[in-house]
C-alpha cells in the first residue's frame, strides 16, 4: 500500500520540485537586473479579479488543447514540434469555410471543426509519411513545416481576405451569427464569457485518455514508444502507427485555434490572428506528463501566470516578459526533475523487488531455486 | 549421458579444432604480473554481479577468462576497464594500484578495451577512426599516418590508413578497434568475445595477431566461452562461475571438458529428449524462403523444412549465418522475403506478423529485451504485449486490465516467475523471470507453433532447466517447435531434428541421437570431413 503512496508522492513532487526551481531561477534574474522581486511575485500570486479569472480559463482552454496535440506524439516517442504550423493552417482552413456560410447555423460550425481536424491531420501527416517512408526526422519535419505553414496561409489569406475598412488588418469573412459558438456567463457583472468551446476540450480530454489508455489502439501507440523493436515482434505495424499517431496529433492541434475563431470578436482568421500557441503546448504536455489532468493544470498554470503578469509594467515597471523566462526555465526543469524523480524510482521499485524476493526465498527453505533435472 | 554435459561445440577432441593450434609460447610471459585484481566484488540490485574475483595476469602472454553467459565477465572487464566501479577490492597495473573510475584513467594506466560491438564510425577512414579523440597525440595529419602504418607494420595488423571503414570486412574493423587501442598507448588489451563475430579464417588470422602482440611484451586479456579456441591460445586460463573466479588453470594440462566442468560446475541439467511425440501431420512448411540483404547479397536463400505436429526442429548455426533472419521471415517482421511459408495448410507468407501471430505462433524472440518485453511497463501491460488483439487481454478494442492481471498472475505462478506482482515493471526481473514470463505468455492463445530463439541465453541454471520443460511440454502437447540456438548440447538435447544453417542456407540433416557436437561443429563452418585448416569456402554467388 505503501508503495502505491510513494509512487503518487513522487508524481506529485517532480512537478513541485521544478516549479520551485523555476520560481528561484526567476528571482534570480529579477535580483540581478535589480528589479523588486518581493513586489514581482506579489502581483504575480495574487488572487485574479473576475474578469483575470475569465481570461485564464479562456486562455487554459487554448493551451489545453495545445498540450494534448503535443503529447499525443510525446506517447509514441514522436516530437510533434509542428503544432503551431498545424493549427495555423488548420484555423485558416476553418475560418475559410465557416465565412463562407455554406450550411446553415451549426451545421456550418461542425463542418469547419471538421474541416480544421482534417488539415491539422493532413498537415502533420506530412511529416509522418516522410518519418515511416524516408525516416525524415518528425523534429526536423514538422519545424520546417511550421515555416511552410506561416507562408502559406499568409499567401492564402490575400487571395480570400476580405479587408476591413479604415484598416490594413486583414482577416477571413467572419463566422455567420448563427454558427458561433456562445460563451457561458460565470458573472452576470462582467462582459467577459468563457469560451463555449470549453466545453469541447473537456470531451477531447476524455476522449484522449480513454483512447491512450484504454483501448488496443492507445496500447499499441504506448507500446511502439516505449520499445519500437518490441511493438514489431508484437506484430505491431511501426509505419502505420507513426502515420497515424501524427495525424492524430495534428487532428487535435487543428482544434487550438477554434475557441479563439468561433469565440471572439472579430471570429474570423486574420493577420493579428494569436500565434505561438503551439510552442507553449510541448511545455504543458512536459508539464503534465502526457495525462490530461496534469495537461489542463499546466494549462492553467501558464494561462494564470501569462493573465497576472500583464500589469506587471504599470503596477511594478517590470516587463511581464520575465514570465517568460520563468515559463521556459520550467521546461527545462520539468525534463530534469521528472529525469531525476523517474531514476530514483526506478531504483527505490529494483531495490524492493530485490528485497522482497531474498524474503521470500529466505523463507523457502532451500533459498537455491533447484531444478527437477538436477535433483533427478 | 554422463552427470556432466560440455557445453557448445568444445567437447572436440585436440587436433580438429577449427583453428590450427598455436604453439603455446609461454616462455614469453616473464613472470612480472601486469594486472593484479584481488577481491572484486560488485552488486547490482538484487544481483551479485562479482564477488571474490581474484586474477594475476603476466605480462606479455594471453590470458582468457571463460564463463558462462552471465558468468559476470562483463562487469568485470567493465570494472577493469572503468566504466563501472567496484563496490570492493583493489586493482594493480603494472604494481601500483589504482582506482580507476572513467575509461580515460584506465586508457592512462595502458589499458586498452576491444568491445564485441565494434565503436567505429563507418563513413570516416581508418585513420579518421583511429585518431578520434585522440588528435593529441600525434595530430591528425602526415605524423598520425605514420604512427599507425608503423603500429599496423609492428604488429602485422596490415591495415591501410585511408580506407574507409565501411568497405572494410569484420575482420579488418576488429583490426582496426586493435589499432586504436594500441594507437593510445595500451599495453594491456581486453578483447570481449572477439571470436563471436569472426569466421573461422579470421579467427585463425585474429590469433596471429595477439601472439605478435604478446611476441612484443603486451598483455591481452581474452574473454570468451569457446573452449577450444580459448585452449589453443591462451596461456593461462581463469574460470569465473557465478561471479566469482573458481580456478585458474594451465591450458596444456587441461581439457575442454574438465574446464567446461568447472565453468558449469556440476549443477548442469541436461536437456534429455523423451519418448518421441513427432506426428506425420506437417504443421509449418517452408519452401524456397529467400531473404536479400540491403547490399543485395542473399542472406536466407532457397530454405525449405518441415515441422510436424509434436516435434522440435532445431536450427544449428554459427552466429550470424541467417538464424536470426529466418525466424523474422517467418515472423513476418521482414520485408521482401520470397518463397511460401504454410502453417497448418495456410500459407501466411503474405500476412503481417499480427496475423500470424493470431494464426497461433508463439515466439520467443533472441533478444528479449529489444524484442520480447517493454522494460519500463508493468508485467501484465507485458502480458498483453502481442496479444493486444486477443481475449483475454482484450475485448472489442479495449484492454482489459483485470483480465490481463490476473491472466499475469496466472502466469506467474504456473512458469514459477518469480516477483513480488503483476505491477512491478519486467526491468526489475531478472534475465531467466523475465524468459519465464515471455514463454508463459507465448504458451498461452493456444498456439500451434513455438518458435524459440536462444531461449535460455543470458539466464540462470535454474531457469534454464524450466525453460526446457516448458518447451518439451509444448512438444508433448502437439505443437511444432523451431528452435534456434547456439549451445549445440541444448539443440540435441531437445531437437527430433537439426537441420545446420550456413551462409544463410541449410546444408545438413542431423538426427540429434547419432550427431556429436563435433560433427555439428564442422558442419556449421562448412569444414564438413576436409581438414580443419582448410575451411571450404562455399561457392555460392
């Protein structure tokens, strides 16, 4: 029983243990630049108005989804880096469609959802047809690709644009009234919504764990990897699955950006359009550990700190950029301390099995397994 | 058969070995001991890796540790060579000791390491190679080309600096790997398992080679578990048997069997074949398999066999003769192998290896560890590794975990693998639980056909002896068994048949109750009756 409380003890304090160290490296660079770290942080940790705390859930949304594209790869071993180009192309795909309004009403939205899956899908599996065929490294792939994507639908969106007036923004037709989707009031004294589509990743999350975790095709992905040679012998098809574990991926980092397109003004896809999501979602899924529930703390912890550092400049006269720096050096403290925390596990599991099987054998009488072959 | 079995092909008399006999130089060694390890232990987790090992080494003579798989010659060598420390005793080079704690401290001290798997990179030249890591010492120009045409002249390695590797034969780049621990200055040189990669002639041309190193005052310290290369060319001999050293003996006055006796010691059970249970029903016919190699050269050509319900076929072949491609063929695990694989009437040669799998062939593959296991997973997760598309490990595309742990637990108790659960991920087992667990979960679906590759390589006595129950129950209970192995007392003991791979084909029936393990031996290099010395080169193109 015991054992089963050391290994939740460790869970817990890996992430613990890098976000400490994340905080203290920050103070670190905010001493050195002689900025007031105790007034940083006070800001920082404050409890979000309203309106903050709307935002964050908005944001969370977002990054979530980001998160769980990256770690569909990360269970196979696949380092999906493409998640920004993918859901770059796969937003423009929706928005190019649902402007046009060809279905009435929702029908229009499931389209463009759709539509958004199906080029974040074909777009990432780019990358994995080259890795299965060429064995083209999904690293390398799917960064080049994120480049190829930018120029892409920048070039693609001045044929569709249409542009506002008095502005040099341009952006897609925006999504008819009917097929946006409404946001759910918490507080009836603010104007800020929370994304409906909230909704959505929720149901994106289950669906990911339930697949990854309980089903034949989720097994086969965890088992190809953790041991690509074994998946073979398993009678596991390596090719397909990274095919198909790309695609998957890219299907999911298609959805990032549709909170944002059927959820906010001016719901359509333009050049101001938020970029940089996808980048953000390889820290979270480090953060989380590839679960969806660590996947969504993570996403809510780098939405809160991204929401409470904004005022950071007025309030303090501190760039909120430094939380930046404290969201990168997490990355990187994240892969150190589960590194670390995961060695000493596995030492502390060898070291038990070790004893428990000397306990054993001590109590049989003879503690020398010996055969029938050499008693005959 | 006697209370005691000799292992591999070394219960050869003296004489027709398939190396000529070395003179045994020992009046070369001078009596001053290079490397002295006194009471080395290490211990791993749950594991005595070593423990008292005690070995004086002379300069300038070949000194062999022999032992069994997981004997601990590894660890040891890794220890003397740094990689790894001990938890106990003391190491002296040349009468100082030292402690060495990273390979540079042991390259310091002149002691130089040969891995079985060779370090070198491909598309760069011998001297690229050479000098890596080492452009201190004489650059990387004209005075590095010299040193090592003077070091390849010095001791007839006969190396040319500016090949690339990559066109170079086995034997070469073992020269090479020589050249470049000789290059840093070593004067004590560890050789793992060279022989395991070599054909006889380079074996032969590799022996040359470490009498003109010993001929020059270097020390070499062979590792291997080949009796009877071990006995034509080593001068003295150290026996290590379950981690510890048992004795050191004199090669003139013993024989392969008295020192397979002490590597076993007297616990070794033998693997006795029972009644015969060999059916005339044919339950997997090969016809025509070929296999070509990415450099298009045939690696499996035109193999044709038979197994019948209730036999053991078993395939006998130095290492690296097209065993390991075989059972892959007909795993279906790779591509563009031609001609018919049938099983129980069907020919499967154009299904993938699930199908196959599910058609009802259990496989223990030779490695467990890259093929036959996630090592980071829990045991029942291993359960259901390669049967993710069968009950009870899944229904409808779900895995089903109670089912699978307690069709784990099952497994655990009727194979006697020893763990404290079904929780406990396989990398905490030991080599001969862990083969337990695979044959366990291989043996159940009900398969049709076992194929077991090296099955009880790398594991203990205690388990080996299971092991082979298991597979001869498979026998008796109407399956089809390939089995592929390199301990030649293992295949006889178990085969109704054998059947000798060469070169990737077969080029010999053997009844297991009338073959010696001489007779296999010079059919497996292709000496068949010719002389020793003179290894027929098969001329196939």
């Amino acid at each position: 029983m015991n054992v089963r409380l050391t290994k939740v003890a460790l869970a817990i304090g890996a992430p613990l243990l890098a976000l400490a160290l994340a905080f203290a490296i920050t103070s670190l660079v905010l001493l050195a630049a002689g900025d007031p770290v105790g007034e940083v942080w006070a800001q920082i940790i404050s409890w979000p108005e309203a309106r903050n705390q709307v935002n964050i859930l908005n944001n969370a949304t977002v990054l979530f989804l980001s998160g769980l594209a990256v770690s569909i790869g990360f269970r196979m071993n696949l380092f999906n880096i493409g998640v920004d180009g993918q859901y770059r192309v796969a937003v423009f795909a929706a928005a190019a469609v649902a402007g046009e309004g060809w279905l009435p009403g929702y029908l229009n939205t499931a389209l463009a959802i759709v539509c958004a899956m199906l080029a974040g899908a074909a777009w990432a599996g780019i990358a994995g047809v080259l890795k299965a065929t060429r064995g083209v490294s999904e690293v390398i792939a799917t960064i080049m690709l994120n480049f190829i994507a930018t120029a892409l639908v920048a070039y693609l969106l001045a044929k569709v644009a249409v542009r506002e007036e008095g502005s040099n923004v341009i952006g897609t037709a925006p999504v008819p009234e009917g097929s946006r989707i409404p946001g759910i009031q918490m507080w009836s004294d603010i104007p800020t919504e929370i994304y409906g589509f909230i909704v959505f990743a929720v149901l994106v999350g289950v669906a990911y764990w339930f697949t990854l975790n309980k089903t034949r095709f989720g097994f086969e992905l965890r088992a190809t990897g953790r041991s690509a040679s074994a998946a073979v012998a398993s009678g596991i098809s390596v090719r397909r699955m990274t095919i198909t574990t790309m695609m998957l991926s890219g299907a999911v980092a298609g959805l990032v950006g549709l909170p944002i397109l059927f959820g906010t003004s001016p719901y359509n896809y333009g050049s101001t359009f938020q970029s940089g999501l996808g980048f953000a979602g390889i820290a979270i899924a480090l953060l989380g550990r590839n679960h969806p529930v660590g996947i969504a703390l993570g996403a809510l912890l780098f939405a809160f700190l991204d929401e409470q550092s904004n005022p950071l400049q007025i309030l303090v006269g501190v760039s909120p950029d430094i939380v930046a720096i404290t969201q990168g050096v997490i990355v990187l403290t994240v892969v150190v301390s589960y590194e670390l925390v995961r060695r000493y596990g596995a030492r502390l599991e060898q070291r038990r099995v070790a004893a428990q099987l000397a306990r054993e054998s001590a109590a049989a009488k003879d503690p020398r397994p010996t055969t029938k072959e050499a008693a005959r | 058969m006697d209370d005691l079995v000799v292992h591999g092909p070394l219960a050869r008399p003296e004489g027709s070995s398939l190396v000529t006999s070395l003179s045994r130089d020992a009046s070369a060694a001078t009596g001053e001991v290079a490397v002295r390890l006194r009471g080395i232990g290490k211990r791993f987790p749950g594991v005595i890796a070593n423990d008292d090992i005690n070995i004086d080494v002379a300069r300038g003579s070949i000194h062999a540790v022999v032992g069994e798989n997981g004997a601990g010659k590894s660890t040891l060598m890794k220890i003397l060579y740094g990689v790894q420390p001990p938890d106990s005793g003391t190491i002296e080079v040349n009468g100082t000791e030292l402690a060495l704690s990273t390979p540079a401290d042991a390259i310091k001290a002149g002691i130089g390491m040969v891995f079985q798997h060779f370090m070198l990179a491909d598309n760069l030249t011998v001297l690229e190679n050479v000098v890596l890591g080492a452009e201190s010492l004489h650059g990387i120009g004209g005075a590095a080309r010299a040193k090592v045409a003077e070091i390849s002249a010095a001791y007839g390695l006969g190396i040319d600096p500016d090949r690339r590797v990559e066109d170079l034969g086995v034997g070469a780049r073992q020269r090479v790997e020589i050249l470049k621990v000789l290059y840093r200055g070593a004067r004590i040189i560890i050789l793992d398992e060279p022989t395991a990669v070599l054909v006889p002639q380079e074996v032969d041309e590799l022996f040359g080679n470490l009498r003109e190193l010993k001929r020059e005052g270097l020390s070499v310290i062979f590792i291997s578990h080949k009796l009877d290369e071990v006995l034509s060319v080593a001068d003295e001999i150290t026996v290590i048997r379950r981690g510890t050293t048992v004795a050191t003996v004199d090669p003139r006055s013993v024989t392969s069997r008295q020192l397979a006796e002490l590597m076993v010691g007297s616990e070794l059970p033998t693997p006795q074949t029972e009644a015969s249970t060999v059916t005339d029903e044919v339950m997997l016919s090969v016809r025509g398999l070929g296999l070509r190699g990415p450099d298009g050269r045939a690696v499996l050509d035109d193999i044709s066999f038979d197994i019948h319900r209730g036999e053991i076929l078993g395939i006998a072949g130095v290492e690296g003769n097209g065993q390991s491609e075989l059972v892959e063929a007909v795993m279906g695990m790779r591509g563009g192998a031609e001609g018919a694989v049938v099983l129980s009437g069907r020919d499967i040669a154009g299904l993938s290896t699930r199908a196959r799998r599910e058609a009802g062939i259990g496989y223990v593959p030779e490695d467990r560890h890259r093929h036959g296991l996630l090592l980071d997973a829990p045991l029942w997760e291993n359960r259901v590794l390669g049967h993710q598309t069968r009950e009870p490990s899944a229904r409808r595309g779900v895995i089903r975990r109670r089912a699978a742990r307690a069709d784990t637990q099952r497994i655990i108790d009727a194979y006697d693998v020893r763990t404290p659960g079904t929780e406990v991920p396989a990398r905490a087992l030991s080599g001969g639980n862990q083969q337990k667990l695979i044959v366990g979960r291989e043996m159940s679906a009900d398969p049709v056909l076992l194929i077991a590759s090296h099955p009880t390589r790398g594991v203990d006595v205690g388990a080996q002896g299971a092991i082979w129950d298991h597979i001869k129950r498979a026998r008796r209970e109407g399956l089809a068994v390939l089995l592929i192995s390199a301990d030649l007392d293992e295949l006889i003991g178990l085969s109704d048949r054998i059947e000798v791979v060469l070169r990737g084909r077969l080029v010999g029936t053997f009844d297991p109750s009338a073959v010696t393990p001489e007779e296999l031996g010079s059919a497996m290099t292709g000496a068949g009756d010719a002389a020793p010395t003179t290894t027929t080169e098969e001329t196939r193109g």
